[in-house]
C-alpha cells in the first residue's frame, strides 16, 4: 500500500497540469471569442463564446478551491486504484 506522501507529489503534479489545461483552453476560447467578434453576422455566437469563457474561468476556481481544502485536509493524493 502506498503512503500518503508518495501519492501527494504526482497528485500535485496531476492538479497542476488540470490547471495549467483549464488556462490553456480559457485562452483558446478567448482567440477565438475575439476573432469572431471582428466578423459581421457572428456577434451572437462570439458572446456565446465569451460566456464559455467565463465558465472556464470559473471552473479554474473551483478546481483551485478543492486543491486548497484538500491541501487543508492533507487529503490531496492520487486515488488508490484496484
């Protein structure tokens, strides 16, 4: 059975990159939110777009507040898998 320390660090490093991707497509959306929105006819798909950023940028809150209260915890390592 692994201890809690040796699921911690992977479990750290797994959070980051969830992070790190949630950024990447909030950016991703943003490009694209701004492209379209220089394209006549597609206001309302670009404002769609800029809602799917806000949500991402939500969500990057969210996954940060569950890191931060299992960090509280020392509840933050990978799940034992069967």
């Amino acid at each position: 059975m692994s201890s809690d320390r040796d699921r911690q660090a992977p479990a750290e490093i797994r959070v980051q990159l969830a992070l790190d991707s949630i950024q990447e497509a909030q950016r991703l959306v943003e490009h694209a939110t701004q492209t379209l929105s220089r394209v006549d006819g597609m206001i309302p798909e670009s404002k769609n777009l800029g809602s799917l950023s806000d949500r991402l940028t939500q969500a990057w809150y969210a996954v940060r507040a569950g890191v931060n209260r299992l960090r509280r915890k020392r509840h933050l390592a990978l799940a034992d898998r069967k």
